[in-house]
C-alpha cells in the first residue's frame, strides 16, 4: 500500500481514484464494512482505492488529555488497511488551517482538486469540515457539481447495536476479550518495536520487552495474560503489564512491557505483536521493590495457570 504523507506529495498520478475518509481507529467490522464498499466501487471505476486520514486525530488535537485513548497507533492502522486490499493511504496532518477549514472547501481543495476522485463512500455517522457540514447528503450534494458520485455504507450491527471503536473501548475496560474479538473480528493486540527501558524489570530478575506505544494513553490498564508473536517467537506466553508503572515511575504516558514465561530472548528493536488474553489485576503503586518483585511472581503464577486451564 502506498503511503502519502501529506497533501503536497501528491502527484499527477493519484488524480483519479474512489475514496473514504475517517478515522479507522480499530479497523473494526464496521471499518470493514465500508473497506470493502471501497474495495467493490474501486473495482466497478478500475481506478485505485484511496483512504484520507487525520494525525493526530482531531479529538487528540482538540482535548489531548480527554481524548479517548487509541485502539491503534498509525502504525498498526496502517498494516492492518493494507492487509485489506487498500492501494493507497493519504494521511493529513490534523492542525490548526484544517481545523478551520469548511467542508466546502475541503471538497474543493482535497476531493476534487487533488484526489479528481470519481466515487466518495462515507461511514454512516463520518462528518467533517470545521462547521460540521460535510457529511453524506452535503458530499452527494457537492457531487452533482462537480460530477462524482457518492453513497454511503450501511450501519454495521451485532447483538442489535452498531459496531463502533466506543463498544471496542468498553469490551476492553471490562477485559472482556471475547466481545472486542467479536467486534474487531480478530484478538485484540498492541504491536510495537521493542526499545530500551531502565532495566528495571531485569533487576528484579523478571526481565521485560519494553514496547514503544506511539500514543498517550492505552485502552486498557492493568496486568494481563499474553501470547507474543514475531521476532523469531509464534505464541509464547507472558504476562504484561499495561500503564504508568507507579511503583518505579510518575509517568502519565502509558507504557507496555511484557515478560515472556520460560524464554530470555533479545528482541530489542525488533517488532513484536502482544495479544491479551485475560486480565489478571489492576495496576497498583506498591510501596518497596521488594512487594512488586512478591508480586510479579504470583502474576507469572497466575498466567500458568490461566494458560494450563486454556491452551492455545
């Protein structure tokens, strides 16, 4: 998939295409859905298919601290769109010009002058544009101008309710892993390049696989059950812990590491992907290293015997 980093890299060549646009935190079934309306129109105009996204995202531009905290970094969004069957990925920074921009204009400047695109497929709640206006009926409306055409793709449900990145957000808070699988249609995982850390974890002999979040805040906090995959390692278990570890640390940043049971592998700088399983505990200041090291040892008990009762 390509990878165009912003509106001035675009060329010639990329002037025709059937686009979308939004957000995609997740790529959850309902982003699925309108993927693969994409995929179906891209095919009927034999032109290439094209998703618009936003870094940061708005709300993460907007209100940082309140935003809701990421299913995926840019990363992760990436692979999973381009495992898809997307051919090209037109990423825009989110800053204070497009901040004011109307949904007029962005029609003018970005659909049309830019992109020349045929066909726009827009989720069923997608808006855009500083005054809110750029939703289905304004784009079709802009349509018959500027001669495109545009549709939308119907609500995706289950269990009677809309498929959404909220309802993934909740199902994470609850550890409730079998209705996020259900919602993302597949487990739901953090990938990243593991990086240096302060060694911590190796001092207190349980040594961790630090990974680089890429994001402020985690979906999820506390300690959990894992299997790791990628950088020579295909379902080895661990147990992770995800947060601001504040017994070692007063950071606010979230933080991923994960130490594999029975293996001591170097990965540093490698990519790994860690798939949760089971929640285990909160995380919890403790007051000395040494109840966090008693600690650490009746999570890496209790992952044993979490993985002894459900065998991968």
């Amino acid at each position: 998939m390509e990878l165009i980093r912003g509106l001035h890299n675009l060329r010639p060549r990329h002037h025709g295409c059937v686009a979308t646009i939004g957000a995609f935190d997740g790529v959850h079934l309902g982003h699925q859905a309108v993927i693969s309306h994409l995929l179906e129109k891209a095919a009927e105009y034999k032109l290439p298919s094209l998703i618009i996204v936003f870094e940061p995202l708005p709300r993460e531009y907007l209100a940082p601290v309140k935003a809701p905290a990421r299913l995926m970094s840019f990363a992760e969004k990436y692979l999973a769109l381009e495992q898809l069957g997307v051919e090209r990925l037109l990423r825009i920074r989110f800053d204070e010009r497009l901040r004011c921009m109307s949904a007029q204009q962005f029609v003018d400047d970005v659909f049309v002058a830019a992109l020349g695109v045929r066909y726009v497929v827009l989720g069923d709640d997608f808006r855009f544009g500083a005054d809110r206006q750029g939703d289905v009926e304004f784009i079709r409306q802009q349509g018959e101008r500027y001669n495109y055409a545009a549709g939308p793709t119907p609500t995706f449900t289950m269990d009677g309710e809309r498929v959404s990145s909220t309802r993934v957000r909740e199902a994470l808070q609850q550890a409730d892993f079998a209705q996020a699988e259900a919602l993302l249609g597949r487990p739901y995982s953090i990938s990243g390049r593991v990086i240096f850390g302060k060694q911590m974890g190796r001092s207190l002999g349980t040594p961790t696989a630090n990974l680089e979040l890429r994001r402020l805040r985690a979906p999820l906090s506390g300690v959990y059950a894992v299997s790791v995959d990628g950088a020579g390692l295909s379902g080895a278990q661990g147990v992770a812990n995800v947060g601001v570890r504040p017994t070692v640390d007063d950071s606010i940043k979230a933080n991923l590491e994960v130490h594999l049971l029975d293996r001591e592998v170097d990965i540093y700088g490698r990519r790994i992907s860690v798939t949760f399983h089971s929640k285990l505990r909160e995380e919890k200041k403790f007051e000395s290293l040494d109840e966090l090291r008693s600690n650490i040892a009746r999570d890496i008990t209790a992952t044993r015997a979490w993985f002894a009762d459900h065998p991968l």
